[in-house]
C-alpha cells in the first residue's frame, strides 16, 4: 500500500473534512488528524489552516497535494498493471448511489460483483441524487447510480435499468378502492415526501405537471430521508406517497401496505453518472464492464429474465 499518510492527507484535501475522511476511511477522526500531524512533521511544515470549523490548504498543502495525487495514481496503476500480469483484478471502488438504489438494490450487485472479483474492495455511499451527482463532479467517487434525470453537462449520464413508481397508501385507504391512481388523485390526500434533492420527489413533480396539476398543490405533511421512513409514515397513516415498486414488494406481500400503479404508468431509469474523461481506474472500469453484462442477461438488480430487448440500455 503507498505511504497510509500520504492517502489520509489526500482524502482529508479532497473531502475537505477530517470528519468525512474518518467516515470515508472507516477510521476514528483522532486516527486521521495523527497521521495527518506525522506527515506535517517529516515535511516540518503545516499543510492545512484550520480556522472556524473550516480547512484550507497551505502553500506547503498545495504542493504536497498535488503530488500526493500523482503518487497514488501510479500506485493504483502499478497494482492493475500487476493484476493484469497475475489473473488478479485489484483495486478500490468508490461507488455513490441514491437513496433507493443503495437501500435496496445495490446491496445485491456489489455482493455479486466482489464475488466476481474478490481481490477488489468496495466502498459504498449513500445519499440523494443531487449530492451523489455533485460526489462526483467534485470527483470524491468514482462513480454514481441515482434514479431520475440527470441535467449535468460537465459529467457522462448513461441510462441502465428502467423502475416503475407506484402509489402507497395505508391499509383501509379510500383510494383502495381504485384499480390505478391518478396525478388528482395525489392532490386530495395528505402527502408523505422524500427531501430536496431526491430523485423520487423531482421525478414526481415533473409526472405531476405533465398530467395537467400543479405539484406545488400537493399537500405535504411530512418530509423524510430514507425510502423506509417513507414506508413507515404511510404505514401509520401519516399520509400517502409514491415510491419506487421495488422497495415495497415485502408490504405488497405482506399486506402492510396498499399498493397501487399510476395512470398513465410513471417510469423513470437508473443511470450511471461519471466523468466524461476516461474511468479513473481499472476497477471502476470493470464494475461498469459487469453490470453491462448483467444487464444483457437479465435484470442486474434482481436476477430476473428482461421482459423486452430493448428495455434496458447503457
């Protein structure tokens, strides 16, 4: 491994937070700002101004950091151009995915792809859309799989699987009574919300607006982080919601929860989000090259037979 400090230093510039780096490097924050000191040491010079709960480089940092760059670059290469010579793909993935793709369907292609690959390590985060896109513009992952549309021109967006949203509504609901739910129909009823900057909440407004309704009319109750919370608040009967069908198979089943499609059917994709540039390493490359196929046989995310040929593209 190349020098530890040298790649706690380069996370900690990156991230710009000793914080996110611990969490990033699975590591105590104490542990970060230690080897951050034995660098700043063995240059004998401070590589970061700390002022206000914010960090910035020093002249000393900038320099350090633009080499630290370089170095670990070449390590990374060194270790797939030897992987390469031994049959043995190696390297580290910084995979970001939105909120439902991590909850509830990367889980299963990462354990699939790792048994692929075992020499390869994983690192997984999870956020909504828009921070996991701005993760990776800013190039603190690799690579992203959100839900929605994408409207980034500075990064490649390539469609894979196509998700279906569905209405959910509590036990007993009135609108049990319907076959299939209508934009109107969410306007009459009180409305459990994923936060700003979710996939699922701007793809719904748009579906709102093109069936002729205002989605600012929308009477929101409540507005949660997670597609379980979701699941939770409609469940007690704190309101009504729309999520993707994959995350409520277990309520449908179950009977915990009614679930309905939408009239017209509302069907976003999952897409892959990177720079335009060519992948930063050799494991990014072949996780993409593994869903590929996956996506060719089947459905990556399930293991299910693809319904139509062309139903899935990257």
């Amino acid at each position: 491994m190349a020098d530890r400090r040298l790649h706690v230093f380069h996370t900690v510039a990156r991230l710009g937070s000793f914080t996110k780096a611990a969490n990033r490097l699975h590591m105590t924050q104490p542990a970060v700002t230690f080897q951050v000191k034995q660098l700043e040491e063995q240059f004998n010079a401070r590589l970061f101004d700390r002022n206000h709960n914010r960090i910035t480089l020093t002249d000393a940092g900038d320099v350090v950091f633009d080499y630290a760059d370089k170095i670990l670059n070449l390590y990374e290469e060194m270790e797939n151009s030897v992987g390469e010579l031994t049959g043995e793909m190696r390297g580290v993935l910084l995979v970001g995915a939105s909120t439902t793709i991590g909850e509830y369907l990367l889980p299963r292609v990462l354990g699939a792809f790792r048994s692929a690959y075992p020499a390869m390590k994983v690192r997984m985060n999870v956020a909504n859309t828009r921070d996991i896109v701005q993760q990776v513009e800013n190039n603190t992952i690799d690579i992203g799989i959100v839900e929605g549309t994408v409207h980034n021109s500075n990064l490649a967006i390539r469609e894979c699987q196509p998700d279906e949203l569905v209405a959910i509504f509590p036990k007993g609901h009135d609108l049990a009574a319907k076959e299939r739910v209508t934009p109107g129909d969410l306007l009459h009823y009180q409305f459990v919300l994923r936060e700003e900057g979710s996939g699922t909440r701007e793809v719904l407004a748009d579906y709102i607006r093109e069936g002729g309704e205002n989605p600012n009319k929308l009477d929101i109750v409540m507005e949660l982080g997670s597609g379980e919370s979701v699941k939770g608040a409609v469940e007690s009967g704190l309101g009504i919601s729309v999520v993707s069908e994959n995350t409520v198979a277990k309520e449908a089943q179950l009977g915990t929860l009614e679930v309905r499609p939408l009239e017209p059917a509302l069907h976003r994709a999952f897409s892959f989000v990177h720079q335009k540039q060519k992948f930063r390493s050799q494991a990014v490359e072949k996780f993409y090259e593994f869903i590929q196929e996956q996506c060719k046989n089947g459905d990556p995310w399930h293991g299910q037979p693809r319904p139509h040929a062309d139903e899935v593209a990257i």
